[in-house]
C-alpha cells in the first residue's frame, strides 16, 4: 500500500482531486490530500509545507503528486519527508532562488502562451472563460461544480519570496504531461521540463486538471510509476 500525497494548484481547494483519490483508494491505497492556506495573507510556500507535512503525520510509502502551482509546494515537502516518488502533473517547476512570481517571466510563459493561442485562433487580448480555457476537456457538470464551489481567494504571499532549496531534492521525480492543456500548452511545458530538470516529460490526454477528465488514465499512469515502469 503506498500514501499518495495530493497537492493542490494556487486559488482553488482540494476538492478536485476527488475522482483520482477514489480510483486510488480502490486500488488499495491511502489518499491525503490537504486544503492549503491559500486565502491566508500571511502563508507563504513555508506554511504550505506544514499543511502538508503535518497531513501526512506518520505515514510511510509516499508517493507526492504536485498539480500546477503545487509544483513549487511537493519537492519542499520530499525535502522534509522521505518519499518514494514525486510526480510533478502539469506542474510548475521552480528554480533555487526564483520566486514563484518571477517563473512566468524566466520560462518565457508570455511569449510561448501567446504562440498557442494564435496557432487556436484566439487573438492577442481575448479573455477566455475557465471553461474554455482551464477546463474544456472536463465532463460539464464537473466543470461546474468546480468552477461554482470550489474556487478559493488566492493570497500574493507565496510568490515574492525566493523558493528556498539549493537543488532538487534527492527523490526519484517523473513529469506528466497534460497535452491538451491550453493554459500551460505543451510545447511550452516540455521545453520547461528539459530545461530544469533535464528529461523529457510523460505525457496523457487531458486539460489543466486532468484529475477530473481521466481520473483513471491518471491512476494507472501513477500506479506505473510507482512500480517502476
């Protein structure tokens, strides 16, 4: 039995990892899969990481999984705990010393983001919707719920200051790939993933939250790692 450590992206709750941590809990397996601080002003990734640590407890066997901005949250808390594996899904991957607010602009995620939405069709300025753009490969009336419920005030506390590792924690670490995301597109998520930490990501079918489109392609992708292949 392993414990899958779930951590959520910035500005929304848990709440969306629910169809992946049933899959997984079918499976045999233990889900922790805390709420973030991220309505407090006062948090930054340090509070973040208790959250976390503390959620965990005593467990053993962890396999952490970061989805987006908890990319910068899920190799602090394997610096803290030792974890079998972290799996960054989509997930922004930090530099020593950069601030999360400072990796737009050194992965050049403006420029790459632009590219993406003229090869859509989407003129420079136009503001698409959740559903459009974050969403768009999501069953309608998860989208819904998620869009509806389980959106959360997103503090500017954990972006100013530098993430505070030296290197990349010693864990084991995959990439997964979501191909079908339009926020952070492809193309521009597999020049990230070379860049920083050197190999080429996995990738399967989904949007930005790919937990609640193909919660069993992800489990299965997950289960893999976690027996080695």
């Amino acid at each position: 039995m392993a414990t899958y450590v779930l951590i959520h992206a910035a500005a929304v709750d848990s709440w969306y990892w629910g169809p992946l941590s049933a899959e997984l809990r079918d499976r045999g397996h233990d889900v922790v899969a805390p709420d973030l601080p991220c309505d407090d002003e006062a948090a930054g990734l340090a509070e973040y990481t208790d959250t976390v640590v503390e959620a965990i407890g005593g467990r053993t066997g962890l396999v952490v999984v970061a989805h987006s901005f908890g990319g910068f949250t899920g190799p602090l808390v394997c610096d803290r705990l030792p974890a079998d594996l972290l799996v960054m899904l989509q997930a922004q991957i930090p530099a020593p010393g950069e601030s999360p607010g400072e990796w737009w602009g050194n992965t050049g995620y403006g420029a790459a983001r632009q590219e993406a939405d003229r090869r859509r069709g989407i003129a420079d300025g136009t503001e698409e919707d959740t559903f459009s753009l974050v969403l768009h490969d999501t069953p309608a009336a998860l989208a819904a719920e998620f869009v509806a419920g389980h959106q959360r005030h997103q503090a500017p506390a954990p972006f100013g200051k530098p993430w505070p590792l030296a290197s990349w924690p010693e864990v084991p670490t995959k990439f997964l790939l979501a191909a079908d995301d339009r926020f952070f597109p492809a193309e521009f998520m597999r020049r990230v993933v070379v860049g920083r930490l050197g190999f080429e990501p996995d990738e399967m079918s989904g949007d930005h939250c790919p937990m609640l489109g193909h919660p069993k392609e992800l489990a299965d992708r997950l289960e893999a790692y976690r027996a080695g292949r």
